[in-house]
C-alpha cells in the first residue's frame, strides 16, 4: 500500500520523501520493501519509537524535512492517484490544505465539520466523533499541505498537551488554521469511492480498483489484453506495445516483457523478464530472463536465477532452476535442468536430468555446446558433458565425458564415437 502512495506523490512531481517507521523489526521490513519499490523519490526513513499518534509521527520526521512546505500523506491510501496530489498543490497561502471528499460509505474516516455558513471548522477522527458527526458524508482524505513554519511549532504543542489529553493527530493542527483564517479544504472527486483501506474487504476492494486502472493503461498504450477481466497485472510490471497477454495470466512482481511476446494463457510470472517474440503457455517463471525467441510448454517451470538465451525450445513439464542456457537449446518435456550450465545447440531428450543433490549441497553440471543427451539420461554432478559428446538413452553419467565422446549403459561407459566407427570403416 505504501508503494503505491510513493509512486502517486513521485508521479505528481515531487522528488523527496520521509517514511516514518516502527522501530526493530517491524520498521525493517517496511524498510526494505520501500527501498526496492520506490519509484524514482530520493527515500529516506525515520523512526517513530513509540506509537503516539500522526503528531508525533510526523515530529519524528522533522530532522530529514528541509522544505518550507509539507506534503503529508497516509500510508493507508493506496489508491491515491498523481492526479489527487496535484490538485492539493495548488498555489496558495494557506498554512494548512486538506483533502476531503464525499463517500457513501466513510466508514471509520475522519469527518469534516462545517459550521451553519458551510465553512470549514475543524476534522474529528471517527473515535473521538458525535453519532451526529459520524453521519457525515464529507470525510478527510489523508492528505494535507502545511507550511512549516506553521506546523512544527503547532505539532510540539499538540504532542506536549496530549500528554494529559489523549492521542495527538496531525488533524488536530486544522483548527488552529481555521481560527487564523489560513485553512483551506479541497474537496474533489474520488469515482472509486474511498481511497483508504482499513479492512480486509477494503483489500480486496482495492484491488479490484487497481486492476482495472492497470489495465486500462496497458490497453491504451497498445498492450494486447484478450480479456480485461481475467488477467491478472502487478503495478511494478512493464509491458511493451505490441505484447500479448492472454486470458488466465499472472504478471507479479517487476516483471518485464518486451514487444511481441504472447504470455498465456494460463501462465504465472514472477521477477521474469522476456525478451522479443517469446512464447510461454501455461507455465510458471519466477526470477528469470528469457532472450528472445524462447518457448516455454505448458505446466513447465522455470524457478529462479534462469538465464535463457535466445531461440531456446522448452517442452512440457519441463523444470529449469539456476540453469545457464545457451542459443538454439532444445529442451524436451519431462526434464529437469538444475544448477547446470547448458551450451549453445544442445539437445537435452525428454525425460533427461541433472541430478544436482548429493544429500548434502547442490553441484553443477556443466553441457558443452552442439552436445546430444539422450532420453531419460541421469547426470549424477558434479560432472562436465565435452563439446558434442552424447549420451545413449537411460545412460546414467557419473564421470566426465570428453569432447566428441560417446557414454552409454547403467553406469555409463565410454563407447566409439559414430565419427571413429566411420574412419575404422573407411580404414579397412
């Protein structure tokens, strides 16, 4: 949720932004994930070390704010837009602008109390709100502009009086402003209903909104979605024109795919990124790279730290994990590539294996290039396949076999090369 604020505030022009964090674990986490996720903002974080309420919060940022005016947002709103931010920047000389809208359900939103001229009085969080301010429609965005000057001195009063009174808010700055005729509020049009998310319901609500504004800017900058309702798209996702996404896909994560590329239907993608003109259908890749010109069969899986070269053919139910894979490989169904470097114009048959585990580490297994491994071939690593060495079908390969050699049996054995065999021939 907090991703999303940052790239809305980000997105309106604004270039530096202060996070404030639970201290120990809880604030690392939130750390960590804003670190990697933060659009193009200059990030910085500080500490609120105990929970005291937005004032507080808010002062706890004030060591790393420089700026003569505060743009000061919740974090619970993920579906603020640049837009929204925008229209609270405008030009003024108020010390105080709040957001503020009209919802049909304001659930446990703060509420905005007009007096009988309809002008601004103040906001009153829903707990400490009257049965008769609760049925207020007009509610409190969660996201304000101040002038400094004005809100630091004004916060440090509110957090000291609140030692004898209760939680301090940040909203509890808004009279003050009001009474000094310097408050003004913006309300504006929020077609999704509220921006906040508070419940599980909220969540899901959410989600559904983000899918469609998702979509809808993939749509119109020429990404080919055959059905807007069942395709699922991350935000941290970058499609190119011209790309193909078919019914049932999954696109998580910073997932990248590039022009002409059809992903499904039925495929979950994960941190994958794939190059020019590939094809991947019913399939899982998480934390690869696909070049361009690969195929991916149904029900196969590429887990994470693949490296995939160009016009790469993989069949079905075909596994791939921390694999190195050279151009024109071709990789048949019901195989199982691991911790395995590949070279360039290998065939691996169907049902082949790199037996990786020794029952205590992993070990790789090293292809040579233009190699032939025949079908259901178990490669016990650590073991190196020369350069158009091939093995027979069922042959279980627990030494190395040169360039050029040939390996067959249960274990296997060197046997003649088809070329040696040709020149014996030719000699007698």
């Amino acid at each position: 949720m907090a991703a999303h604020v940052l790239h809305a505030i980000a997105g309106a022009g604004i270039s530096q932004a202060v996070v404030v964090i639970p201290p120990g674990e809880r604030g690392d986490l939130v750390r960590e994930g804003l670190t990697h996720d933060s659009g193009c903002l200059n990030l910085r974080f500080a500490v609120q070390q105990d929970p005291n309420g937005t004032a507080d919060a808010v002062l706890a940022a004030r060591p790393e704010v420089q700026t003569s005016h505060l743009f000061v947002v919740n974090g619970d709103l993920p579906l603020i837009t640049s837009e929204h931010v925008r229209m609270l920047m405008c030009p003024s000389d108020a010390e105080a602008v709040i957001s503020t809208t009209c919802v049909d359900n304001p659930a446990k939103m703060g509420r905005i109390i007009r007096d009988e001229r309809n002008d601004l009085r103040g906001i009153v969080e829903w707990r400490d709100a009257s049965p008769t301010e609760r049925n207020t429609r007009e509610v409190n965005l969660g996201f304000y502009v101040f002038k400094a000057d004005f809100l630091w001195p004004t916060l440090e009063r509110i957090v000291s009086d609140s030692k004898s009174s209760g939680e301090p808010y940040v909203t509890d700055a808004v009279p003050e402003a009001v009474s000094r005729g310097t408050a003004v509020a913006v309300q504006m049009e929020t077609p999704d209903g509220r921006l906040n998310v508070e419940t599980p319901a909220d969540v899901a609500d959410a989600e559904v909104v983000m899918r469609r504004r998702i979509i809808d800017e993939l749509l119109e900058s020429g990404v080919h979605i055959r059905d807007r309702h069942a395709a699922w798209i991350d935000a941290g996702a970058s499609i190119e024109a011209g790309a193909i996404i078919e019914p049932g896909s999954h696109l998580r994560g910073a997932t990248t795919i590039r022009v002409g590329s059809r992903v499904g239907p039925n495929a979950i993608l994960e941190d994958a990124h794939l190059g020019q003109r590939c094809t991947v259908e019913s399939c899982t890749i998480r934390g690869s790279t696909l070049r361009d010109d690969v195929e991916v069969g149904p029900y196969s899986t590429i887990r994470p730290g693949c490296e995939i070269d160009s016009h790469v053919h993989i069949g079905t139910h075909a596994e791939l994990k921390e694999a190195r894979i050279g151009e024109h490989v071709q990789i048949g169904h019901f195989s199982y590539v691991g911790d395995a470097v590949v070279g360039a114009r290998t065939n691996i048959g169907a049902g082949a294996i790199t037996c990786n585990f020794d029952g205590q580490s992993k070990q790789r297994t090293v292809i040579g290039e233009d190699a032939f491994i025949g079908s259901d071939t178990m490669l016990i690593a650590p073991v190196r396949i020369g350069d158009r060495a091939r093995t027979g079908a069922g042959a279980v390969v627990t030494r190395d076999i040169p360039d050029d050699g040939n390996a067959v049996g249960h274990p296997a054995r060197l046997t003649p090369t088809r070329r040696s065999r040709q020149g014996e021939e030719r000699g007698s």
